[in-house]
C-alpha cells in the first residue's frame, strides 16, 4: 500500500456523507489516502486492528479463509463503502481480508477518530447501525442459501447480485470484471461446478461471457431459478 497525496472530496464515502458539515475539517485533518494495485491486500485476516478504510475509488473483494486451501467471498466493496468495521467488536484483530480486485484509493482512519466520529455524529451512528443490521439479514440469508438452495439457483442469484450491485456498462455486460474462481468464491461451489453451470447457462442462452466479463441474457428466467420455478 502507498500513501498518496490525492485529496478525496470529503463528500464520497460513508464517514463523509454521514458527518456533520463541521465535522468535515477534522476527517480532512485525520485521514489518509492510500492507493491500492490489483492484488494488493488492504488487511488480512488476523491483522491487528487499527482503523476502518473507506473506499473512494475502485472494488475490493472481502473474504475469509474457508479451509487450507480455500477463500469465501463474503462480499464485495466499492466507491462509498466501508470496510474493517468489523474490527469494531471485542476482538483486536480483523476476522476477515481485503484485496483489492482492481487499482484503486481507500480513506483510512485511526480507530480513535473513528470513535470519536461515531460520539459526535448521531446520523453517523445510526447509519452504521443500519448497516450492521443489514450486513447481518445478507449473511443469515445467505447461510440459509448455502443450506436450502440448489447450486444452480445460488449461481443464478449471485448473477443477479452482481448486476444489481454494480449495475451494466454501454455494452450491457455487469460492470465489473471478475475470475470465474473469483465468482464460484462468491457463490461457495468448487470451481467444477462452477463451470460447468455457467456452460449450461450459456447454451441455455441464459449469459454469455466474454474473458472477465458476464452479460445477463435472460434476467428473467435467472430471477425465476432463484425462486425455485422454472419455465
């Protein structure tokens, strides 16, 4: 990671939108900006804890180790979002990672500001309330997946998620491009199945592919999948 002279707009990100206007010179005063390469991990899991990070540009991946040999996708992070925050409970390291999945610029904070920040700022502490609560509804509903759903209607809601998340760009693909490893991380199925779902996807003209890239063909028969009804 290297610290960089960029000044955000002090307007991008979660602490900034929920701050007060007077508050802004001192988060100005406080923050650093860091910039990221493809690759790069921002923590690790096991890392002490020492602040929270705010993404003001690109997408960083947040992940934790499932096995020896495998990594969960927990979710992904871009422009506005915050991350570490779980760093925020009794434990003094981080429970999860952050790689950065394309170049991009975090805001970082020390933990003490951060604090600070929640004590003066009520609509900042009930927007990462919020948060929370909702971070904790996507993570039980998607253990229930894990447990109830067939594979193909996990690989078809994680589709889904995606273009929802990160919407399409001019030539109509998900914005944003991602390894098939990097998805099947996502959806918890080996990579095997992966593939061999999303060939059947495709013959069923349902995606189609093109390198990193996912273009949703039929987003209405993927939503019926996730429902569990079929045409």
């Amino acid at each position: 990671m290297t610290k960089t002279a960029h000044t955000c707009d002090l307007s991008t990100c979660f602490l900034c939108r929920n701050s007060l206007k007077d508050w802004l010179p001192a988060i100005g005063a406080h923050k650093q900006n860091i910039t990221l390469k493809k690759g790069q991990q921002l923590f690790k899991e096991g890392d002490d804890v020492t602040g929270i990070y705010f993404m003001y540009k690109g997408v960083v991946k947040v992940h934790k180790q499932w096995d020896q040999e495998k990594d969960l996708i927990l979710r992904f992070a871009k422009q506005g979002d915050i991350l570490g925050h779980l760093g925020l409970g009794d434990t003094s390291t981080y429970p999860v990672s952050a790689t950065a999945i394309e170049p991009g610029v975090v805001c970082y904070v020390e933990m003490d500001f951060f604090e600070s920040s929640l004590n003066v700022n009520s609509q900042l502490t009930y927007k990462l309330m919020k948060f929370f609560a909702n971070e904790l509804q996507e993570s039980e509903k998607r253990m229930r997946n894990l447990a109830h759903m067939p594979v193909k209607e996990r690989i078809a809601q994680a589709l889904l998620s995606l273009r929802n998340q990160f919407g399409l760009n001019e030539d109509g693909y998900v914005d944003i491009e991602l390894t098939r490893q990097d998805i099947s991380s996502y959806v918890s199925v080996v990579y095997e199945t992966f593939f061999k779902v999303t060939q059947e996807f495709i013959q069923n003209k349902l995606i189609t592919l093109d390198g990193k890239s996912i273009k949703l063909l039929n987003e209405e028969v993927l939503k019926e999948m996730t429902l569990g009804r079929k045409r």
